[in-house]
C-alpha cells in the first residue's frame, strides 16, 4: 500500500495498493473523487513477454513538486505516468518501459526539472526519465510511442540508466554542496549514493 499527499492541495491524497487502482481521495470528506484501474492502462499498451507475466500491483506512487505529473511504480515492470488535470480528469501521458522485473519505487528528484522522474525496481536498475523531453511521441508505425510497449523509441524519454546490482526497496535525492545524489535503500544493511549530471 502506498499514499502520498498532493502539494498544492493538501486535502487531496492519492493511494494505490494490490487491488491494482490508484484512487484519488478528498481526505476531508473521505470521499473518492476518481478510480484508475492499471489493468486498463496496461491492457492498452498491448501484450508484450514479461509484462503479462505480474499484475500491475501498485508498490509507489509519488506527485511532482508541481502537483502535476503523479507516477506509479507497477510489478509487471512499468512506470505508469498520470497528468493532473482538474475537472478535466487524469489522463494517463506515459507508459514508460524500462525494466525488466516490478518496479518498486518512483520519486521526483526535488533538484531536478518538475517532469524528471526515478524509477528503481527489483532488476536493480535506477532509471532517471524525462516524462516530457520528447515533443513528437509518434513511431515510424503511426502508433503513440509512449503507449506501445515493444517501441523502442520509448527508450528516448529515459535520460540516465544506472545499475545497483540489488532489488531497491526505497528511493530519495538530496543536494549537499550543489551535488545531485539519489540516495538508495537495498536488501543490504548499506545506503547508497550515486552522483546524477543534468
């Protein structure tokens, strides 16, 4: 299970858990205010290997500083990205294809641009995507290549790909001394820290 606040609305909070929806609350009243069901953003992108194989449990769900992007780190090893939009709802503007076992972690670095997003899953890779640096998304085949899975023009939103060796269990960023680190918790009792360049 996951929650996480909304920042420039604090009576908002999104949570997301094993029932595979991320449900958007009015914490005040208790009330639902919308339901995403990832089973239909997955079914959307079409079949492809590995990602058929886990469902799309939700293990983190993070909301960039702007209150406009919210991410979802999902088992069948996606990253499902989500624009805030009012009334108007929360569409989803990215599948984004990366890794190859769950995703358990998604943060928006705060030293970074509001649409750079981390993603770390139990392959032990650390993504860094910039969810909004490719203006034209269509593929040679006329398709959104940010909704089709087997695209690899999908690969042109990631930005810097590390590998921790690890499953990571929890991901966070800081700037001591005008540094860009990402701070990562693994199966071991060690905190690690990598140094990402804009």
């Amino acid at each position: 299970m996951t929650v996480k606040f909304r920042r420039k609305k604090q009576w908002e909070l999104v949570s997301g858990g094993m029932d595979e929806r991320v449900i958007q609350w009015e914490s005040g009243r208790g009330q639902v205010q919308r339901i995403l069901n990832m089973q239909e953003y997955v079914q959307e992108a079409g079949p492809s290997g590995a990602y058929m194989v886990n469902p799309p449990l939700i293990h983190c769900v993070d909301i960039s500083r702007n209150d406009r992007f919210l991410a979802c780190a999902l088992e069948n090893a996606t990253v499902q990205v989500f624009e805030f939009r009012g009334k108007k709802g929360t569409p989803q503007i990215r599948n984004l294809i990366g890794h190859t076992q769950g995703v358990s972690q998604v943060h928006f670095p705060r030293m970074l641009p509001n649409d750079w997003l981390l993603s770390a899953g139990n392959d032990g890779k650390i993504i860094l995507w910039d969810i909004m640096g490719q203006t034209d998304t269509t593929s040679p085949n006329g398709k959104d290549a940010a909704n089709v899975a087997d695209d690899t023009s999908v690969l042109n939103f990631q930005k810097l790909q590390i590998s921790h060796k690890e499953k990571i269990n929890w991901v966070s960023s800081m700037q001591p001394e005008n540094k860009d680190l990402v701070l990562i918790a693994d199966q071991t009792q060690n905190i690690s820290a990598y140094h990402i360049n804009q």
